[in-house]
C-alpha cells in the first residue's frame, strides 16, 4: 500500500479499539498498531490481547509505549489502588472514577507523533458515545477541537485526519459492525478490574455484555459473573 494508505490505530485491546482496527483495514488502511501501558489494572491483559490482535490482521507494526505519569498523576480506580471500580451504573450521568485525567490528549498526542514519523495519514480511535457521556475526552467536540491541534501543531505537509468512527455509536451498534467484519472478540478484554476471569459487574463488563446481549450473541470470553444490569 502506500504511504497514504497507512493508520495508526489506537488499540487498548479492548473491544472498541479491536472494531476500530477492522474498521480501519475495511477502508483500505494498513495498521500500524500503538499500545500504551499507563499502570492500569488489566494492563499485562490489554497487552497481551492487543499483540494477539496485531499478529491477527498481520499489523504493519506494534508500538507499545510504557508511561507511569498517568498512574503517578492518579484520580482514577484505573490506576489508583486506593480507589475501588466501582459497580456498574448504567443510568449514571455523573463522570465515573473510571476516569483518567485527560488521557485521551496523553494517548493521542503520541500517536500524532508517531504517524507524522511513519507517514501516516489517518489516526483511529473507538471511543462512543457511551463514553463521552461519562468522560469529557471522548465527545465529538474534543476530537474536533484536536483534530484543529494536529493541524497547526504538524509540519506544513503533513496531513493526518483524526477519526472516530464510532462516535455517535452505542456499543451494541460497534458490536454488531464488528461481528458483521469478522472481529476475533476472543482477543479482547474490556474489565477495568480483573486480567482473568472479568469482574462481570464494573460499567465496562456490563455495557460489553449487554451489547452481546441484545444481538442475541454470545461474549467468548470468561466472566466470573453476569452483571444483573444487563438482565
């Protein structure tokens, strides 16, 4: 393919991220993978499920980036041990513990770098809109407001168009295109508490299995339990 051609791809190694790099390749881009441990809890599983996926679909290359200044910065049950996941909320409106600090900015103005480096031309990330009406960095109006920043802060010739592809998407609508394209969901973990068995009860577990649910499919990974939410 050509330079043109290429995406860097946002991939936790949860499931949003696993459609996104489907999604990617389905539009013709080649996959160039970037992976970053911040000292979340699940992440020695995050990894692991975003290499299995890279070897998958074959990606062109699988960048993992370690940084701690997220987990050291603190203010969320991801990374922080005094704060407890808490149990899924379905209905909340409030913004979650869950939430790390501006970590959509963290994450993205690497992979800017890292696709300006490798001539890449677009960026992917699987964030919804389930999401964004729990956490600030994953509403259109931030990827709009960064897509402005990738813009005037890259070299005059360098263009690289940020995508969302989900944004407006529940997660049943993300599960749905992603079983239509043939996404090994067995490769991907969503739980924010636990590497194995998933909780089945934190906000993550519960909208992944109820978006299962109502295509009437089957999640192929291990719970410890059902999330009553999802019921």
């Amino acid at each position: 393919m050509s330079d043109q051609d290429r995406a860097v791809i946002l991939v936790s190694g949860g499931m949003d991220s696993a459609t996104a790099v489907y999604e990617a390749i389905d539009r013709g881009y080649e996959p160039y993978f970037l992976h970053t441990s911040y000292g979340q809890n699940t992440e020695t599983k995050e990894l692991e499920c975003a290499r299995a996926l890279a070897k998958e679909v074959d990606a062109a290359d699988f960048l993992h980036v370690e940084t701690q200044h997220l987990a050291t910065i603190g203010d969320s049950s991801l990374t922080d041990d005094e704060m407890d996941v808490e149990e899924a909320d379905m209905d909340s409106e409030e913004i979650p513990r869950s939430y790390v600090p501006f970590r959509n900015s963290n994450l993205l103005s690497m992979a800017v770098s890292y696709a300006e480096a490798q001539d890449c031309s677009a960026i992917f990330i699987g964030a919804h809109s389930e999401d964004f009406s729990g956490y600030p960095d994953c509403r259109p109006e931030f990827f709009e407001a960064f897509q402005q920043v990738i813009d005037v802060g890259t070299k005059p010739d360098t263009e690289i168009e940020l995508i969302a592809p989900f944004v407006e998407w529940s997660k049943t609508d993300i599960a749905e295109r992603g079983l239509e394209l043939g996404v090994p969901y067995e490769h991907t973990w969503s739980c924010y508490r636990d590497e194995a068995p998933a909780c089945g009860t934190c906000d993550s577990c519960a909208f992944r299995l109820q978006a299962f649910q109502n295509l009437g499919e089957r999640d192929p990974i291990e719970y410890a339990e059902r999330s009553s939410n999802v019921e």
